[in-house]
C-alpha cells in the first residue's frame, strides 16, 4: 500500500499583528451609565426585551471593540494578542469636522451630481475655520479593564464650547472598546434646525477617526495593519438588515477591484438566501414589506416552505426563479422605476420622480449576478433549514473571527439611499479610500489638507477620498444626525403608495407593530378576527415627534433621541399557527409622552396622521436634476 501523505504542518510563526474590524462601529446614546458592545458576528443572540434603554428609558451607547490577531507569513490569524500574551497599548484620535466641511446636497460620485445644488462650505461666513471643528486630539490606554477620566475624548470644542466625543476603555483581556458620545446637538445661536443635512450653527457629537496599536510580542515589536472607528447615530432596528448592506457595497467594489476573489457560483444559504429574507424581515419596520414579504403576504420569503422552493435548483421551477430575478431593479433597465424590487430610494431621490437611474436602490452588481446565476439553476444547492450560526465571536473558530468581525460590522451598516446615509455615505464606494479591503488608508502624521475652495463639485471630490484623517468619514453627514433621522420616512408619494419607497428602514423604522397591537396579539381570550386585525396594523414610528410640521418634528428628534421606540424581538403566542414564532415589536421609553404630544394637548396612540412629506427639503432639493449625457 501506499504511505500515507504527512499532514502540513500548520504555520504559527507570527510575523505581524492586524487590528479587526478593520472598521468598527459605536454608536451615540444618551444614557449617562450604560453600554453594550456592538455586533460581533452577523447572526448575534437577539437581546432581551429593554436590552437597549437604561432604567430611565434612555438609549444606551453601542460600543465598537477590537482585537489584534497575530498573522503568519500567509496573512493568516494564528493567535489573538491579549493583555496575557502581548504589550499592547492602543491609539484613537477622534474629531468631528462636519460643520468645516461641505454642504451635502447629493453624491458627488453619480452623473446627476453635475447638475445637483453646488456643495458650498457649511457655515461660510466664519473665517475662523478651525473653531468649527470638534479636535480634541489622540487617547492612548493599555492594560486590562482601564477606564475613566484620562481617556476621555472631552477637550475638543465647537466654537469655543467644549463638546465630548466619547472615551476609550479595555476590556478584562486587555481589547479595545470605544465609545462615542450621548446623541447631543446644539447650535450656537440658539437657532431652530430648519433642514434635513445642513444646518448652519449647528453641530453632533459623533464622529470617526483612526485607531492603531504598538504591539510587543515575544520581545519583538510587530508591524500592525490601523483600523478605524465611526462613532454613528443610534439602530432603532438593531436586528435588521437592509437588502444591500455596506459590506454587500464593499465587497463588491473590492472584487470588481480584483483585492478578493469571490466564488465562481453563489452559496444559496450564503450568497441567495440573504437577499430573500431580509425583504422578508422589514415587515417589522415598513407596512408595504410586511404585506408583500411578510407573514401572510403574497411572497413570505422567509417562511420554511418558500426557502425550500427557493433552494431548489430543479429545472422544473426555473422560469419561476427567473420571473423572481426579473422583479429586481437594474439601473440599466429601469432604475427609474418605483416598483422593482428592494422598494428603497436612491441617491438621487425626488418627489415627483426622477427619469434617472439613481432614483432608486438597485442591489451591488455582484448581488444580482448572483441572483442571475440563482435564477438558471446555477448555484450551490446547501440550504439547511437547521443551520445555526455561531451568535458569539468565541463561536468561531480563530482563522474564521477576522473575516467574521469584518462582515459584522459592515452588515449593520446601511448602504441604502446616500442621501447622506446613516453611518457613513458615497466615499465608501471610492477605491481610492482603502489601503487594503475593508481597511482605510490613513493620513500621515503632521499631514495638512489642502483648500479645496469654497465650492467641491463632480471635478474635485477625488483628493478628499484618499487617506483619511480624523473627522474625514463622519463629515460628509447631515448636521446634525437627527434632523436627517427625522425626516428619513416611506410613501412620500401617496398617489402611489403610502408606505414605499422607503429611506432606510432597518435602522429608522416607518412602520412598526405597536406594545399595544402586540399585547391584543397575545391575548387569546379575544377572538382572533381582534387579534388578526391587531397583527395587520402598524403604527408609525414617527408618532412621538407630533404631526404639527417636519420642522418641529427635527427639533423634537434633536432634543431626545430616545422618545421613538426601538424595534426589538419578543415571542409570538406559543404553538400558533396564525402568527410568527417570534415577532419584533416597538419598545418606548417607560413614559412615552413627550413635548411635541404635550404641546399638541395629545396621548400618544397608534392612531397618527403624518405631515405632508411631498413638499419638503428631503424630496424636492434635487428635484432640478438632469442626467448627464
């Protein structure tokens, strides 16, 4: 017989570190004692029931934690560096430039922008540009569980008015964790917000910068690849997921780059299965998804029966995967168009619509090569309905929880509609923006931008999307956050559907179901036609802000981000057939009367009447474009 080949010897030489996620994500929160840390992996444990409020209904901060891991000569991960095996002393600079940079009117990046409201400086008539920026300069810490007063971000200030940006803290193994600030916005005259993203006077407190590590592992100092960190609004929907998340965007724009390499046929439990149930999943955020993907609407992607059918690579039912594809939006072919699917508005936005491809949402261009693939039967058959995906990061094998953090991090991120966005917008999709995939180029130490002029148009975006500095990710966003937060909703156009298209919906809900309706739902001494009813309706998450005007409704959501509610799991009736084992549900704050509802002399209910929302800055300030021909 022949012998046996010897097994390789695995490599477990370390000869550089790396910090994961490349980018991380903490989010603002306006509870002055707690904090959680961010997804770890795609498919977490969902939280309990309140998980995300203190006990005094205020949100709390989401952190954003890193690691080092100890790569081989192959860029493999071979050990995570701890405060118990490695010298680590982490940097993060932090800043907040948004009302120094440019006014957002659109991207810069699409044809329409040639045509779109030049980007003037924001706050143009101060000549002292630096007082406009938040920069309060770099934190180092090191050591296990360290925290406290040295490592705040709290020196920077905003015109003269010290504003905090967040601290730095270790874990019990020595990990990286970052925090962000407490959702605070102000404006130095006292003026009301009156826009969706460019309010002069104004200024936020989130914000991004660089993180970088010195790391000393057997007497050796190693090489470590930066990593960054965006301090970002608050999820009102932390388990959901838009149809094309950032990583979806990312990683299509680093395998069209030709940096990774993507598989010849798509995963269907991988790569298909995804896209279908996360159309399913925005029921819980968006009524017109809920009747058409939802439990007991016309395609309920998600339910065990249909993934089957959509698993299958019969022959047999490939007319009807390809009548599926064809539902989706191509630009090419009708990006215009309202009713492809994912219903999501796009970069170029308007109401009355656009004739513009960027009107609307189209899926990343791997996606719906995927889907195309999908749609002729040719794919990798590897559905299993009893798939468990590790909910915990210490769940994954080490070689696997790089990749794993990465793609956590960038599938809660949005990659919808950059009208600006919500975490981060159009330079994302810029190569010239990343060293490597998923990891930003940094600016040199000491490195000065230059003046770009008092206008940045189409012809001179590309310098500001090449290495970044601290400020450089965040300031492309709406000053500040939540008067865009506030105006995001869905149906603008009622004449054609009052709930979709729809801006961002996995994290600024539209629709959602109420305490209220929940409770009539679990209650089975009432006749189910009650209950039946109950599960149907959905009440608008916007109702806490009042329904005088968008204006009001901005300054409301600026004065306390915690009064809309937050989206979050609870179980449906037990052994039913008539609703969903596990639902997703609205959670207010313990006392959900509000200014706005008090000024108005109303109860917070169900019932809502929204504004108008044809007329306002977020749908018409494009309405002048022309496609470039």
């Amino acid at each position: 017989m022949p012998a046996t080949a010897p097994k390789p010897i695995p490599d477990t030489a370390i000869v550089k570190a790396a910090i994961y996620p490349p980018i991380g994500i903490a989010r603002v929160g306006n509870s002055a004692t707690e904090f959680y840390i961010g997804p770890e992996v795609p498919d977490p444990l969902p939280a309990a029931p309140g998980f995300y409020r203190d006990a005094k209904g205020a949100i709390k901060r989401e952190a954003a934690r890193f690691r080092v891991y100890g790569l081989n000569a192959a860029g493999q991960a071979v050990a995570e560096l701890t405060a118990d095996n490695a010298d680590i002393e982490w940097a993060v600079t932090l800043a907040n430039t948004k009302a120094a940079w440019y006014q957002f009117q659109m991207a810069l990046d699409v044809p329409e922008a040639v045509s779109a409201p030049p980007s003037f400086l924001r706050n143009m008539a101060v000549a002292d540009r630096a007082s406009l920026s938040i920069t309060p300069g770099e934190r180092r810490i090191k050591g296990k569980e360290q925290h406290g007063a040295g490592f705040a971000f709290d020196t920077g200030k905003f015109v003269g008015k010290s504003v905090y940006l967040g601290e730095l803290r270790t874990d019990q193994a020595g990990r990286l964790c970052v925090l962000g600030g407490f959702g605070h916005a102000a404006s130095v005259t006292g003026a009301q917000a009156i826009t969706f993203a460019n309010n002069e006077g104004w200024h936020d407190d989130v914000s991004d910068g660089p993180v970088t590590a010195v790391v000393r592992f057997q007497g050796q100092t190693l090489a470590v690849d930066p990593a960054w960190v965006v301090v970002a609004p608050p999820n009102y929907a932390p388990r959901q997921k838009s149809v094309r998340t950032m990583w979806d965007l990312m990683r299509d724009l680093f395998v069209t780059q030709g940096t990774i390499t993507a598989p010849a046929k798509p995963s269907f439990q991988n790569d298909i299965r995804p896209i279908f149930e996360r159309l399913s999943r925005l029921q819980w955020v968006n009524a017109g998804y809920a009747a058409a993907f939802g439990w007991g609407g016309s395609t309920p992607f998600s339910q065990p029966q249909w993934m089957e059918k959509l698993s299958n690579p019969s022959v047999n039912s490939k007319e009807w995967r390809q009548t599926l594809y064809n539902q989706f939006r191509q630009f090419a072919r009708d990006g215009w168009a309202q009713s492809p699917w994912p219903w999501l508005y796009g970069d170029a936005m308007s109401i009355p619509a656009l004739d513009i491809a960027e009107q609307n949402v189209a899926l990343s261009n791997l996606q719906l090569r995927y889907l195309q693939q999908w749609a002729h039967g040719d794919f990798v058959a590897d559905y299993d309905p009893k798939a468990r995906p590790p909910q915990r990061i210490e769940d994954v094998p080490l070689a696997d929880q790089p990749d794993l953090l990465t793609k956590a991090a960038m599938e809660f991120c949005l990659a919808d509609a950059f009208h600006p966005g919500c975490e981060m917008t159009w330079p994302m999709r810029q190569t010239s923006l990343y060293m490597a995939p998923f990891r930003l180029s940094h600016q040199a130490k000491g490195w000065i931008e230059p003046d770009y002029g008092g206008v940045l148009t189409a012809d001179n975006f590309s310098d500001p999307c090449s290495e970044q500095g601290a400020g450089g990710v965040s300031r492309w966003m709406a000053v500040p956050w939540a008067a865009d937060t506030a105006s995001c909703r869905s149906g603008y156009d009622k004449t054609y559907d009052p709930y979709v298209p729809t801006f961002w919906p996995a994290h600024v809900p539209n629709q959602v179901l109420s305490q209220r309706a929940y409770e009539t739902v679990m209650n089975e001494a009432l006749p189910m036609d009650v209950r039946l009813s109950a599960f149907a309706k959905r009440a608008a998450w916007i109702r806490p802000l009042g329904g005088v005007s968008q204006e009001a409704q901005i300054n409301s959501m600026i004065g306390n981000i915690a009064q809309v509610g937050i989206v979050e799991v609870r179980p449906g009736p037990v052994g039913s057939t008539d609703f969903p084992a596990t639902m997703e549900v609205e959670q207010l704050p313990p006392k959900p009367v509000t200014a706005a509802l008090l000024a108005a002399h109303v109860e917070l209910s169900d019932e809502f009447v929204d504004v108008d929302l044809s007329n306002t800055d977020k749908a018409r300030h494009l309405s002048g474009l022309r496609r470039k021909r």
